[in-house]
C-alpha cells in the first residue's frame, strides 16, 4: 500500500470544496460563541453567526438535495422545495428584522 501525498498537481474536486466550505462554516460558528461568551458583543458575534449558519444551512440544503435526487417519488422533490425556499425566505428575513 503506498502513501498518497498532496501534490501540487492534485485537482480540486467538488466534495473537497464542500468541505472547505463546511469547515468554514463551522469556524464561523465556533468563533461567533467564543466570541458572545467572552465578551457579550452582539456585532461582531453576530456576524460571525450569521455566516456560520448560512454556510450549516446550505451545507443542509445540498445534501438533502443529494438525497432527493436518488429519489424516484415526484413528492420527495416537492417537499424538498417547499422546505428550501421556506429556509431561505425566513432567514433572510430574520436578518433584515
């Protein structure tokens, strides 16, 4: 069994981006509740939260979609965008509130 090494000729895929994209995501997160603990400050902690949870609700979103798409049932589908765009709707507008 060889030992697989990064190479700088190695392609970025869309699963390694995904999860780039989640780690980030968690970070986001992370440092939101370090930051609300420590010092209590709603801006910068909140900010923080609000990328955080963007980036947990779209990783959420295509996932899910993932699991649609193997789906033969047409109401799988239909759920699926009804429960997308009320996600998308409500958290914009609790933002902007």
């Amino acid at each position: 069994m060889q030992k697989r090494f990064n190479s700088p000729q190695e392609k970025w895929s869309w699963e390694k981006t995904f999860e780039l994209f989640a780690y980030i995501g968690i970070g986001c997160i992370a440092v939101a509740l370090l930051l609300s603990a420590i010092f209590g400050s709603k801006t910068l902690a909140d900010a923080f939260r609000y990328v955080g949870e963007a980036v947990a609700y779209i990783v959420c979103i295509v996932v899910a979609g993932l699991w649609v798409k193997r789906k033969t049932h047409v109401v799988w589908l239909v759920l699926y965008i009804i429960f997308t765009v009320s996600i998308v709707v409500l958290y914009i507008v609790n933002i902007v509130l």
